[in-house]
C-alpha cells in the first residue's frame, strides 16, 4: 500500500513566489495547494487536509497573522 502524499498550502499574493514554491515542493514529493489571497487559503486550509501551511506575512487586505 502506497502511503499518502503529504500535502502543504502556500499563501502569497505574488504569483511567481507561488509558482517557483511549488514547483520545488512538488519536486520533492509534496503535493501542493496555492493560494494568492488569504481568504482563498483560509478556504482551501478548510477543505483540504494539509499538513503545513507557508503563509507571506505582508499581503494586500488581510495578511499572514489573519490567516493564523
């Protein structure tokens, strides 16, 4: 039986932060979420069942602590 994909949930309203983020992360076996404004995180931190969440602190609206 193959174990699950561990699965992480970045937060960063810069896209190419994002992107190079998961790309690594999905490199090394993660499976990744992303979201570029901290209420979609907060809703995908919801739905899905991650493991670690990696939040930008400094975002437009609401920032890295709101999502905490």
């Amino acid at each position: 039986m193959k174990a699950a994909m561990e699965q992480i949930l970045v937060i960063d309203n810069l896209v190419e932060v994002l992107s190079i983020t998961g790309r690594i992360l999905e490199h090394v076996g993660y499976q990744v979420f992303g979201a570029s404004v901290a209420d979609e995180g907060i809703h995908t931190y919801r739905r899905e069942r991650v493991s670690l969440v990696i939040s930008d602190l400094k975002m437009p609206q609401k920032d890295g602590l709101d999502v905490i």
